[in-house]
C-alpha cells in the first residue's frame, strides 16, 4: 500500500476549487489524497448537485471527496441552546446606526471542521500535539485576481499551496476551462443566506430556488432581533440584524440586478470568504450578539 503524502485540497464546490480538483482529475497537477468539503448545511440546491458531480468525477481519479461539518449553521444560530457563531449580518442600532456583525461562520463551520480532518488524517487529532516536520499540503483554490487573499497557514502541521496562482489563473480562465470539460454551470458557493450576496445573485435565487429564497427570508425574519442563544440568556440585541445590506426585510427589498458577470463575484472558500464592504466594517457593531 502506498504511503499516505497527505496532500489535501480545501475543496468549497465553487469555480476556483472545481478547477483544481479537475486539473487534479486530469492529471495537470499531481494528485491529491483527498478533497475536503465543509458543509455548512446551508448552501443552495444547485451547489450540493455540482458537488455529487464533482464526487463522480474525482472517484474516477482515485481522490475521495470528505464531507466534514461542524453543525447546520442555519438551525444553529435559531437554536436557543447553541452558541451563536456570529455571521456577518447588517445591522440597524436603535438610533440609525449601521454596521455589520462581526464574521465568525467561516472560521467555525468551514475552517476548523477541515484543520480537525488533516489532524485526524495524519493521526494526531486535537488536542494531540503534531511533531515537527510532519505537515500537510493543503492546495487552495485562489486565483490572481484574488491573490490578496493568498496567505501562509497559520498552524504549522499545514502548508498551504496556490496551484491557479503557479498556472497563473484568473478567474476567467477558471471558467473557460470548466466549459472546456462539461462545468461550465459551476455555481457559486456560499451559505443560502449569506449576507455577503449582491442583489443580482439574491434575484437568482429568487427566480432558480424559491425554496432557498423563501428559506432566507424565513431565516431573516427570525433573527431579526438578535440570536435564539442570547435572546433566551436576557440579552436582547440592541437593535436589529437583517441579511440584506438596505436594512429591510429581505423580502421588501427591490433588488438592483446588473448583467450577470460570474467572474465578478466570488463565493465563500474556507479561506477565500469574501471581505466585508468597509464602511460597513468602520461602523460600530452592536451589543453582546457580535462582540
Ligand atoms: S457563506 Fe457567508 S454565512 Fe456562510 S460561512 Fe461564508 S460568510 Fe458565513
């Protein structure tokens, strides 16, 4: 049997990482022991279907796609006895005052599930110590136009390597090449009501899942006064949290569309999260809910 080389793929099911894992698939990069899916139990129809798809095709190239998962962030930031991990909702303050959540659904649901699978998958789980000098590759799906994004592993038993980089991808480029093999539908992956969506993917959700829109509308609604967890505690939020940037419910919003442009609007990766919009991060957060 052959040694385990412990070169995993941050897989986030949306264009960039497709890309490295068929490039992996077609033997244009050197292979992988596994692609590692954090699955937030939250994301579109459309992105679960490209990930059994993506499943197939790695198979076929001996790589095993890992679904690993930290919770339902949808159920758990409704859920009275879970804490809430904050998402990055926009919030109105008593007095008008705007500002947005602070973002810790990525780290909790997407980043630790996948550090726990490579600790696992090289045999020292938490709260294990790794020796020194037994790292794994962790290949993550950043392509030029997002080289900002770019940064080394914070932990020590990981490595983390930019295959689009080394190729010199775009996001464009990404894209053509899934159409060139049959992808060329690859959503774009993010929770279903995540706040970081613009109002042309908000519409598409709309007109392709009513499910999952009437799902986010639902989900806006309830938390509009804060979470289940701090609400239950006595810890009402000081004013209100709402998943559209215009701080009214999701479904009172007119939705400005612009012309579809895929390769203008990333999705959400576990380290490839969009960032939020800086006037928003410059104003105050509200109350014990996004401290
Ligand atoms: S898609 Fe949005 S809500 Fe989901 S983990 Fe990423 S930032 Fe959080």
């Amino acid at each position: 049997m052959t040694a385990p080389t412990h070169r995993y793929l941050s897989l986030g099911a949306g264009v960039q990482s497709s890309t490295v894992l068929l490039l992996a698939v077609r033997g244009e990069i050197p292979t992988f022991d596994a692609a590692i899916f954090a699955d937030t139990g939250w994301e579109p129809t459309p992105v679960y279907a490209h990930l059994r798809r993506l499943e197939r095709l790695a198979a076929r190239a001996g790589i095993p796609v890992v679904r690993v998962s930290a919770g339902n962030i949808r159920h758990d930031a409704l859920d009275p006895a879970h804490r809430f991990a904050s998402m990055p909702l926009f919030t109105l303050g008593p007095d008008g005052e705007r500002g947005m959540a602070r973002r810790q659904c990525t780290s909790e649901y997407k980043i630790k599930p996948i550090k726990a699978e490579v600790r696992r998958r090289l045999g020292y789980p938490h709260p294990a110590r790794v020796p020194s000098g037994l790292v794994a590759q962790m290949a993550i799906g950043i392509s030029l136009d997002e080289i900002g994004r770019a940064r080394d592993a914070d932990v020590a038993y990981m490595r983390n390597v930019f295959p689009l980089l080394d190729f010199g991808w775009r996001r464009e480029d990404c894209l053509a090449y899934l159409t060139e093999h049959g992808l060329a539908d690859t959503p774009r992956s993010a929770c279903v009501g995540c706040p970081y969506r613009i109002d042309t993917e908000w519409a598409r959700l709309r007109r392709d899942d009513p499910h999952g829109w009437a799902d986010a509308v639902a989900f806006d609604a309830a938390i509009r006064h804060g979470s289940a967890r701090a609400n239950a505690a006595g810890q009402p939020l000081r004013g209100q949290f709402f998943l559209h940037r215009q701080r009214i419910p999701l479904d009172q919003v007119t939705l400005r569309t612009t012309p579809e442009t895929r390769a203008d609007v990333p999705g959400c990766g576990p380290w490839t999260c969009p960032h939020p919009v800086e006037s928003d991060v410059a104003a105050a957060t509200m109350g014990r809910e996004v401290a």
